[in-house]
C-alpha cells in the first residue's frame, strides 16, 4: 500500500525510478503572505560562497539553516550549523510530519528575492541525508517551476512542476539516486518566494 495513499490531496506525480508527491493548497495554520512577509523579515538570511569546479561564486540566493543541536550541513563546500527552532518553523514542522509520517530535524530555507535567483540542478545526496532521504519541501511566495531531469536517461526530457504559494512537494525512496531539481532564473520581474525543505540529517 502506498505511503501516502490516505492523503486523497497528495498526487504521485509519475515518474520512473522516484516517488515524488504534490499537494498544491497544504494549509500551514496562517494565511501565506503572512508567514512569508515573517519569514523574510525576521530569518538571519546568508548568501553563501560556493565552490564549483574550483572556482568560489555567491549563491544566486539566499539561505538558512534550522534545526536540532548537531545536524550540521556541508554541500557544495559549503558548512551550515544550526540554528534555533523558531515557533513560527516548529508549527509548519509539525503539520508537514503529520502528512508524511516521517519526523524531521532540521530545515533549510531558500529566499529567491526575484526572477534572477536560482537554484543550479543537484541531487540532495549527502551522506548525512542517509541512502533514501524523505524531504518535504514547502513553498511561500511567487510561484517557480521546479525542475526535475533524470541522471539516468540524459535525453528523457525536463519536467516542470509548478510550485505554488501554500503548496507541498514530497520527495522520497530513490529519488535522489535517479534525478537532479533545481529552479531556474526567470526572463520576467516576479515576486520574492521562500522554499522551506524539511530534512532528517543522521547524527
């Protein structure tokens, strides 16, 4: 039987090789554009230094890092520690485990300010996220296709997900083994988006 099968607004979108769940209007307990407006004014944003194929460029983004004492982060060359559980993280925390029935201890939030941020095609498969990570990622603000490309088949074409404001999208079993996501720049000026992405870092 399947995980999510009892949520009757979580679609499996159909990919093979991957379990990937969408539910576009995931209530969070506060209007959006309250919690969003909260997140980016009170998060002690970091725009971080990346290296890639030895060179060190600025993230066309901006992030942070939450969660329980000990779940550090390293990607890209890149050290995040924890800090605090906020109320306002704890709330969407709890609501996003009672959907998925997997606990999560640790969170990062990505703020896209505009259409020029982004995020690069990646795999979230650091040996802290264990073989078969589940992350749950919920989004705030304009919305962003998401883009998901198989490591596999390299001529299968891109799919786009369209993440709305208030929505939730579920990525587990051997998603991170067979697919790259990432959110590319956009053409057109749009509105700020934040992207919480709940995570079990093994510690």
């Amino acid at each position: 039987m399947d995980l999510f099968s009892a949520f009757t607004d979580l679609e499996r979108i159909p990919l093979p090789g991957a379990e990937v769940y969408y539910q576009s209007s995931f209530d969070i307990g506060l209007p959006h554009d309250v919690i969003l407006k909260r997140l980016i004014d009170e998060v002690p944003w970091r725009q971080q230094d990346v290296k890639l194929w030895g060179k060190t460029f600025k993230q066309p983004r901006l992030v942070a890092w939450f969660g329980d004492e000990g779940t550090a982060y390293r990607y890209s060359g890149i050290y995040l520690s924890p800090l605090p559980w906020t109320d306002i993280l704890i709330g969407i925390k709890r609501r996003v485990e009672s959907v998925t029935k997997n606990k999560f201890n640790s969170v990062l939030l990505n703020y896209y300010r505009d259409n020029n941020d982004s995020m690069g095609m990646h795999s979230d498969d650091e040996k802290e996220l264990g073989h078969n990570p589940t992350i749950a990622s919920v989004s705030l603000g304009a919305e962003r296709p998401l883009l998901l490309k198989s490591k596999r088949i390299p001529e299968s074409r891109t799919i786009k997900i369209v993440l709305a404001s208030g929505s939730l999208l579920i990525m587990k079993g051997e998603t991170q083994h067979n697919y790259r996501h990432g959110i590319a720049k956009e053409r057109q000026a749009i509105g700020p988006r934040v992207n919480l992405t709940f995570r079990t870092i093994l510690v």
